[in-house]
C-alpha cells in the first residue's frame, strides 16, 4: 500500500510529500487518514478507511471531501462519529450515512 502525506493549510498552497496517508486541515487542526487522498481545484477528495481527528472528536467513514473554499467536509458511507471524553473514552457515538459539517474559524 503506497502512502502519501497531504498536508492542506487553508490560504497556502498544498504540499505533498511521501511517507504517511495523512492530511491536515489548519485552522483549527484536523487530522485526516484515509487509503487514497487527492487533491481537485479546492476539493480535497478521500476514500477508504477515512479518519478524521479534531479535538475530542473522531469520525470515520468510508469517503469524505474537504472544501477550502467553504470549510466545510463531508462524510459519506458507515459514518460513526465518537465525542470523546476529558480521559478519551467514546462519551457519545453517532452513526449516519453522510455527515456535513462546518469547520470553526480560527480565532485571531
């Protein structure tokens, strides 16, 4: 299995390098793995075994776009959503076909 480390900083450019099959979204930081990650205009598209870490949050799914221009990123197919406890124990669990969401503004 190849692995490709994308690394997507919302206004900048995107940079790729080989080694990991992770990206992140700043700001705020989200980490994102998945079997195959690419990038189209200013949709970054993921597919398979797509895991998505922000804060106390975790969800995976089978597939998922981030939009740049919009913030927003959807994730499609088994989606499971886990809420984290302060100790990182799943405090809530959420199970969908498809969950869109609005990252937060960086705070200045």
């Amino acid at each position: 299995m190849k692995r490709l480390t994308l690394a997507v900083i919302l206004g900048c450019a995107l940079a790729l390098a080989v080694q990991a099959q992770t990206t992140t979204i700043q700001p705020p930081q989200v980490f994102v793995t998945a079997t195959k990650i690419s990038q189209e205009g200013l949709v970054t598209h993921m597919s398979g075994k797509v895991t998505i870490r922000a804060d106390k949050v975790v969800i995976e799914a089978d597939e998922a776009d981030f939009h740049s221009d919009t913030q927003e990123i959807e994730v499609r197919g088994h989606v499971t959503a886990r809420i984290l406890s302060a100790s990182n124990e799943p405090s809530s669990t959420i199970t969908a076909d498809r969950i869109l969401f609005r990252l937060p503004q960086s705070k200045p």
